[in-house]
C-alpha cells in the first residue's frame, strides 16, 4: 500500500531529525499513566487525583468544599471521557439485578427511590461552564441553569427508571431542590425522558435549613409510614443513601464534581 | 553523544523492518488507556473493571463471589503497581486528618477500632499466588497462611495507627479472625510493627455462622457499654463499617479481591 509506505517514510525523517531525548520518550510510556491525545496529565496528579476519588466515593473524605486544583483535568478528563459513563452504567446494572431479583407483593407499595441532580439528571454542562467542581458553589447562577429546564438525562439511569417501572416499582423522587423549582423541575424531567413517577418530593419552607441526610430520612420514613417498602434508593451523595429509613439495597452513582452534607 | 546516535540508529533500523500496521500501533496510544510495561491489558476491559471496582468499593456490587475473569490483570495491575498503596495512603491522611481533629477526652475512653486483614495487614503475598482473588476461596490454605505469621504491614496503615496512639486513641483490633489463629495473629502483629493495642477481639465459639456485620456490631456495641467513645473505624469490607452501634467517622479501605458479607 502507497500511503502505508509514505507514513513510514514520514516516521523515518521525524525520528532522524528529533533529538534522541525525544524519541527516547515516545517508546517509554510511564506505567499506570492514563494517556489522553488532548491533555497531558502528569502521572502523579493523576495517582494522587484518582486516589482522592476513591476517597470521595467511599465517603473517605468526609465534608468537602471544591476539588482539589491539580484535580481540575482530572476531573474535566473524567466526566467528559467514557469512564463517567461507564461507572454509571455499572451502577445501573446492579441496580436493575437487584430490582429484577425482587419479588414484588403486588399492591403497589414496593417503590424505588431516585435523586435527581447528577441521578437520573446530569448538570454535566453547567459545571462545564463553571470548572467542575473547582470554584465555590454560586446559587444564583446554578437556579438560572435549573430553570432553563435542559439538564439531560444521564442515559443508563433513564434505562434503569424505565426497567424498574416496567418491573412494576413505584418511583419516588426526592431532591433537594426547592419547592420554587418544581414547575422547572418537571419541565426538565420530561423533557429529557422520565415520566410516570408517583411523586416527586421538594424541599418546602418547613424543610429549610434542614442537612440533607435529616430531610430525606425524614421523608423516607413517611413513605414507610404510608405502608411502601423501600427496596431500593439511587443517589450520587452518600446524603441521599444514610441516615434513618434507608431502603433494603443503597445504590451510590458517581460524583467527583461536589459534596452535599 | 555515541550511544544516543546508536539508539536513533537501531530505532531507524526497527521502524523500517516492521510492518506499517504496528509502527502505527506505536505512536497511536488510545485514550484513557492504562498502559503497562509488562502487560497490555485492552482499553476496555480496563474501563469495565475499573467500573467494576467503583460498584464493588462502594457496595453498589453487594454481594459477590469472585473477580470477574476478565478483570485478573486489572487487579493484579491494581494491586501490585501503585494505585493500591496511593489509595490506602489517600484513606489513612483522611482518616489521621479527622483524628487530629477530634478533641480527645483524657478519660483513656476515647477508641478506634481497626479490622486486621487487609486493613492493617496486607495478605497480597498469598493472594499474589492464589489468583488475585479470582478462584474460590480456600479456606485451609488461607489458614496455613496466616499461621506463617509473615502478612506485611500496609504501610499507611501503620503510620495512621501509631499516629492514632500518638495522640491518645485506644486501640481495639476487631477481626473475623477465630480465637485459635490469636497466638499467630498477634506473632504476626508484632512482627510487622503493630504494638500496644487495647484489645484483640477474634471470632470465639458463639460467634460461629454469625455474619461479619452482625459480630462486628455486636462487639462494638459492648464497647460502647464499657464507656468507650468510638470516634473512628477502619476496614476494607463494608461489613466492618455498617451494622449498629458504627463509630462516628467509618473509614473504608481499598480492597477489589475478596467479599465478606
């Protein structure tokens, strides 16, 4: 083949006129170096990046305000390549494994539980505009993000909703967004492909200034009150998954971009 | 420089005498791709098993037997290269970082509660030889193994621990381990660098057939009916973390081997 040939005459004139230094480099690749085409992370920001991750995953890390700034192309690197995605279509088979091995008393009451923001929505391109998780939260900006009402769905949680529905599970959806936001929320919701929920639970005035972790326990345990059995409960915050009536099985999605005490 | 020339020399002679398909191999590195000297794990296996270990490290994957096949050289990779110590390292600066924090009563009632195996020891010297985790786990061999009493110290794990005695914390060692493996247990303890501890509590006769959580729970609790106030807890299996009567703060070590529900 002629162009193979010339690719080759090619690679043999760069390595002739490259320093030594440099053709050294291009053949010692660094072990457990994750190589992207458009950035070159260094090695160690990326062990040390990756490494803080795994802390914040597992809840390790405990309270944090911002990603650490070497973090910053890690993360970018992260949510916008195929390792996001895959994590969270991970999450959602054994999500929908488990939903499948449920028997369901057929009255009902057996529901599943979903957040919404980075669960069944990605707010991927509003942190894409404000450094993904590196600069302090700005509320004002993040409403106007939520009232434009395009958020779009993060495709393997859209999957699993639908699946758990055709199973036959009652969905609950309880956020931490404001009762304000509701008109918007819904708006977004559809437009991105979830429909048919049962409810869906926002912070009113008496939940104001109440942690996370206190405000969805408490509605849980209503649902409960009411006679659902919990099964399952989908969050990317450790928040949305402890604290009291918690459901039989706790499925943690990925987030490296903020935390919600 | 003579031997620079030479390497450029034999590079020119390499190029032209492979074929231009793998010349293309050589400069063309696919994104987000571990690349390994010694082993050239595929792109997508590595996604799908680092995704795999995101589900399993944050009990997403509940319960499970064994590694999946195609994930033995990830785990390997994971292990033996550096991502296992940085993570481990990652977990202990943010375990001893809330340590420092806690101000500390002066009634010696102050404890942290550590698991042993892959927690403070590492047994990566038996798993190394037995599949990394991906064959069945036998339980008479493993038991030979931990009365050799060789399993070395993780290190951060070591560092966190007598930084935790430093600063007052009592120590109580909490393990899955039976009353008959105490002799070899605490040989091994000594001789990887571990001392002082409160207590070393092993699974005895009643706690046969008992699941990990529930034991574990159990016998924190009694710890906490002596009047010890648990401020921190350290394991690699979620079953040392969850349960009733948990430690303020739970902190959860890396370990993509083995489940223990």
């Amino acid at each position: 083949m002629a162009s193979s040939s010339s690719v080759r005459l090619l690679l043999l004139i760069v390595l002739v006129t490259i320093p030594a230094s440099l053709s050294h480099t291009i053949l010692q690749i660094p072990p457990n170096r994750h190589a992207s085409e458009d950035r070159k992370l260094r090695a160690d920001d990326n062990l040390f990046c990756d490494s803080w991750r795994f802390s914040v995953e597992t809840n390790d890390a405990g309270t944090w305000d911002s990603i650490p700034s070497r973090c910053v192309g890690f993360v970018q690197d992260y949510m916008t390549g195929s390792r996001y995605a895959s994590d969270s279509a991970a999450v959602a088979n054994f999500s929908l494994a488990f939903g499948q091995a449920v028997k369901l008393g057929g009255d009902g009451k057996d529901a599943w539980v979903f957040d919404i923001d980075e669960t069944l929505l990605s707010n991927l391109p509003y942190y894409e505009a404000h450094g993904f998780g590196s600069v302090t939260f700005d509320e004002e900006a993040f409403d106007e993000w939520v009232d434009l009402a395009e958020a779009p769905a993060i495709p393997a949680s859209l999957n699993l909703y639908k699946g758990l529905q055709r199973l036959g599970f009652k969905i609950f959806l309880l956020t931490g967004r404001s009762e304000f936001q509701r008109n918007a929320t819904v708006k977004n919701l559809l437009y991105s492909g979830y429909s048919d929920w049962e409810r869906l639970l926002l912070r009113g005035p008496s939940d104001k200034g109440t942690l996370a972790t206190e405000y969805k326990s408490k509605k849980r345990a209503e649902l409960i009150t009411e006679g659902y059995r919990l099964h399952g409960s989908s969050g990317d915050q450790w928040s949305d998954l402890s604290g009291f009536a918690v459901a039989r099985r706790s499925f943690k999605l990925p987030n490296p971009m903020y935390y919600i005490a």
